[in-house]
C-alpha cells in the first residue's frame, strides 16, 4: 500500500466528524466527571442524583457543541435536543444500573465506577446519535 493510498484508508475509517465528536464528548466526559466529583465529594449528593445532575450537564454541552461545529444541522432542533437528551437519558440509566451493581451491591468506590462508566456510556451514546439525532 502506497503512503497516498494509506492516508485515504485512514481518513475513510477516521473522519473528521467522528474527531470532533469524539473532542467534544471529552470535554462533555470532563464536565460530567468533575461536576459528579463536585456534587457527590464536596456538597454530599447521593451517588445516584449527582450522576444524573453531572450526566445531564454532560449532554446539554455535547448537544450545542455537535449542533453549531460538527453536525451543523440546525433543522429541527427541538427533535433533534430530543432525541440527543433521550440518548442521554439512556446512558444515565446505563451508568445508574453500573453504579447500583458495581457501588451498592459489591461495594466498589462510586468514583472508580463512573469513571470506568464513561467509556462505555460514551461509545454506546455515540453509535446511536451519530444515525437517529443527527442522521
């Protein structure tokens, strides 16, 4: 494989959308994580609602920064937060569900487990809004 045939293999698999989302879910996973840290570590939240608080901030973030520099599509918005925030949703029942099992059940430290979450959240969370909130 030649150098030039290579680089278009590589941009086909890695595109400059799937880049961006992903920089854009890191600083959604940042927010999220260090606002969890925040709410459960110094204000004393329970696990459960600083997940959902943190999660929540997390997508609201990811949805206007994949609205106006990724996706730029700004036709029906109010689906399209919708569909992101159900997504959204279902990757806080995933992590609620990683928490009770990991934290409540087996004792596991609540930090460890939504940091081990994230990865997860954020693939699964991926796939799905790249073809149903932003098709």
């Amino acid at each position: 494989m030649t150098k030039t045939e290579h680089v278009e293999a590589r941009d086909r698999l890695i595109s400059r959308s799937l880049l961006l989302y992903a920089v854009i879910g890191a600083s959604g996973v940042l927010l999220d994580y260090l606002l969890f840290l925040l709410l459960f570590n110094a204000a004393g939240l329970h696990e459960q609602l600083a997940n959902a608080i943190s999660t929540t901030a997390g997508i609201t973030n990811n949805f206007v920064l994949n609205t106006l520099f990724n996706f730029r599509k700004r036709d029906r918005i109010a689906v399209r937060f919708l569909r992101f925030y159900a997504v959204g949703v279902a990757g806080i029942g995933l992590t609620f569900v990683l928490l009770q099992v990991f934290s409540g059940w087996l004792g596991i430290d609540p930090n460890l487990v939504k940091a081990g979450s994230l990865p997860l959240v954020l693939i699964f969370q991926y796939t799905i809004n790249k073809k149903w909130s932003f098709g």
